[in-house]
C-alpha cells in the first residue's frame, strides 16, 4: 500500500486541550470534506496525546527526543500512480487551503509531509485494529530520522532486517498486537508535496506504529523486550530528530 503521511503541530499559542477540543468540534469535519475529494482507498487521522507515557518513552531514549505531534493524517491508495494523480491533480492545492484556513490553529511550516510505502512486521488479519478513546489498545507513533554516521540506505536495510525481526521476537512479552514499518518513498513527488504545503522542516526516514494491548509477558519479560528495543533502536534512530508517541485513531474514510 502507498500511503501519504501528514505530521500536523498546533500553534503554538494553541494548548494540546485545546486543539483536542477544536478537532472534535470542527476542524475534523472540514479535513474530511477535502480527504473525500482525493479517491483514496482509506483514511485515519491519529491525536498526539501528551502524557507521562512519553515522559517515560523520552527517558528510556536520553530525554532529548522532540515533542510529540498534535495530529497525523494517513491517507492510502492500492498503487503510487493513484496517489500521485490525486496529490498533483489539484489534491496538494486544496490540502494546503484548508491547512491556510485552520493556520488559527495549524502550524503549517512545522508540519513535514511525504509519501511513503508500509512493511507490515506483526499484522493480524482482518487488519481492523484501531486504539479509540478510552479502548484497550495503545497506539504508539514514531517517526524517526537515522543516525548520520549510517547512510540512508543503510538505515534503511537495517530497520527492515534487523530491527523488524527482533521486535517480532519480543512481540509476545510486549503485548504487541500489531507492528507495521512505513518508510519514506524516494519519489519525485515528495518534491511538489514540500513546495504546495509549505513545511520548512525535514521530513522524517519513516514511522513505525505499534498497537500494544494488555495481553503479554511478566513484568519482567515486557522490561527486557523494552530494553532490548531500545538498545537495538540506537543502532540506526537519532533519538533527537525523532519522536515517539501515544495517538487516538479515528477512520476518516474506510
């Protein structure tokens, strides 16, 4: 699948309550009138949540990891053709109108788009999982920029061969019920998403996203497959250009 992945910051006048609240109460209504125009096969938008969870998350990786996101939205097409005629057949144009008309809001230079291809790692069937408000799954979000010792390329390999085994040999102590790698497309279309949207900041290697539920190992056996994450996560992520946090899911379009 060939999704587009859109990182969203609130103003930063704008408290994370606030743009919760302002979400719910319209601004989702508005994304879905302009996602709906764009024939993708789904959409889902993920809420940033800001909690001592990432506090912890920060810490186990040297505290200096950036601030979570407020919002991501997640589009997906079956090919990159479909993607690219829906983002440059005027789709790019009216995603950045409606981040203009929310800039009350939206900060839409810190706000880093591209498009990007998925490699699911743990993944049940029918693929329905959704972390909802007040739901038993946890959501986690983490979009991650490589060490710059290690070439693109080599991070790359690294994460998809390496990393991706090792998370699925710890996913029944983690209680991961589901754990998908997304990386950055280098396509040519990333170029007119950066230029139509307006970011001034850099995109991200990828993301990967993990729903955890209460299913797992002894507290000890989550303690060592969360360390052994983490140590294997220092061998390609720069912790301080990347971030890692827990996210309410809504499907836009399904």
């Amino acid at each position: 699948m060939i999704r587009f992945e859109y990182y969203l910051r609130r103003q930063p006048h704008v408290s994370s309550e606030g743009f919760q609240v302002a979400w719910q109460d319209g601004l989702q209504t508005a994304w879905l009138d302009v996602l709906n125009s764009l024939g993708c096969l789904r959409a889902l938008a993920v809420l940033g949540q800001h909690n001592d969870l990432f506090d912890q998350m920060n810490h186990a990786r040297g505290g200096s990891m950036q601030a979570p996101f407020d919002l991501v939205v997640e589009l997906w097409w079956t090919t990159d053709a479909g993607a690219v005629r829906a983002l440059t057949g005027g789709g790019l144009e009216r995603l950045a109108d409606l981040v203009a008309a929310q800039a009350v809001w939206l900060d839409a230079p810190r706000s880093p788009a591209w498009l990007a291809m998925e490699y699911p790692q743990v993944n049940p069937t029918p693929e329905d999982l959704l972390a909802s408000a007040g739901g038993v799954l946890k959501k986690l979000q983490f979009p991650l920029q490589h060490r710059r010792d290690l070439s693109e390329a080599a991070a790359r390999q690294y994460w998809l061969q390496s990393h991706g085994p090792l998370i699925r040999q710890h996913a029944p102590d983690s209680g991961i019920a589901r754990y998908v790698q997304v990386h950055r497309l280098d396509h040519p279309v990333n170029a007119n998403i950066a230029a139509a949207l307006g970011f001034e900041c850099p995109v991200y290697l990828g993301h990967a996203e993990v729903w955890v539920g209460p299913d797992g190992g002894t507290q000890d056996a989550r303690r060592n497959a969360s360390r052994a994450a983490v140590e294997d996560e220092a061998k390609f992520i720069d912790f301080a250009a990347s971030t890692l946090f827990t996210g309410i899911e809504t499907r836009l379009i399904e």
